[in-house]
C-alpha cells in the first residue's frame, strides 16, 4: 500500500507577485514559472508564509526598516 505521502500534486494553484499574475498550474509548474524550487513553492502556500509576506509587504509600504532575512520569503 502506496503512502499518503507518495500522492502526486494534482491540485492547481494560482501564483501571484503581489499584483501581478504569473500563472496556474499544480506545484510543479509553478515552481517552474517562478524560477523557484518545489519546497519552495509549497511553503509558499502554508499560512504562516501568508502571514510573513503581508508582513513584508506593510514594513515596505511604511517605509520602515529592512526586513532581516528570517522575514523574507518565496518570489
């Protein structure tokens, strides 16, 4: 018996960069249009990379400090 794990991606995902749409596609694909790698692409997803990107995104419209490399993520 196959593990969950093992399952290939067949869910299809949009990407975005900020306002900007890059495409859609499963992870793989993704990752590829993104120039990213697949880990990547799947934290990308999880909500705490949400969280961290909108972060990033209100400190860069406040003007405020640079963010620490720990504060950034994906594309």
């Amino acid at each position: 018996m196959k593990k969950a794990g093992n399952r290939p991606d067949r869910n299809i995902y949009a990407a975005y960069r900020g306002e900007e749409y890059i495409g859609e596609g499963t992870l793989d694909e993704i990752a590829a249009l993104a120039g990213v790698s697949r880990r990547t692409a799947q934290w990308c997803k999880c909500p705490v990379a949400v969280r961290r990107m909108e972060a990033r995104e209100k400190k860069w419209r406040e003007g405020g400090r640079r963010m620490t490399s720990r504060d950034r993520c994906c594309w």
